[in-house]
C-alpha cells in the first residue's frame, strides 16, 4: 500500500505561479512513476505529468514549458512547479503513484486560475 497526501492548492490569478507537492508513504520503494493528473468540471482525468524511477519526464502538451515535475530519490516527495498559469489550468489535481500491478490516488487538491 502506497498512501499520497496532495498539499499546494488555491487560488490564483492568469500568469501566477503555485507549486504542488505530494507526500508518499508506505511501500514507496514499489513506486516506479508517480505523477499529476487533473479534472475539470465535465472532463475527463488527463496525465499532466509523470516522472519515472530513472529520471524521465513526460509532459502534456498543454503544460510543455510552463509545469515542471521532480521528486526525491527515495520516492517520498513529488513537486510540480506551475508557472504562468492560465484559466484553463483550473482542475482538481491529483497525484498519483504506480507500482507492479496498480496505482495508488491522493485525495486531490483545487486549482483555482481566475481574475
């Protein structure tokens, strides 16, 4: 069992910057990719980024530039920096853990983008 506890949110105007982390703890040496979904109101989760146990990242496109994602080499920390952010980045964000056979869900955190 992996447990992941978000913290980072809020409320933010166009081109500000906020900074995610996620909190890893239990059976972290399973984890070979953690990253951060989100979800808007009527869209579906989507990847934002991930993170791999060898030090890959993949980016959506739509952040490519903008988000950059790291952790600690034990797998107990995952940050996400968003910079410049836009009305469009407003989703619950979830971090997310992977492990031989599943994947573990924090409990989500609000992004709020507006004026």
């Amino acid at each position: 069992q992996v447990q992941l506890v978000e913290s980072g949110g809020g409320l933010v105007q166009p081109g500000g910057s906020l900074r995610l982390s996620c909190a890893a703890s239990g059976s972290t040496r399973a984890i070979y990719t953690m990253g951060w979904y989100r979800q808007a109101p009527g869209k579906q989760r989507e990847l934002v980024a991930h993170i791999t146990n060898g030090g890959g990242v993949n980016y959506a496109d739509s952040v490519k530039g903008r988000f950059t994602i790291s952790r600690t080499n034990a797998w107990n920390t995952v940050v996400l920096q968003m910079n410049s952010l836009k009305p469009e980045d407003t989703a619950v964000y979830y971090c997310n853990a992977k492990v031989p056979g599943t994947n573990f869900w924090g409990q989500g955190t609000q992004v709020t983008v507006s004026s």
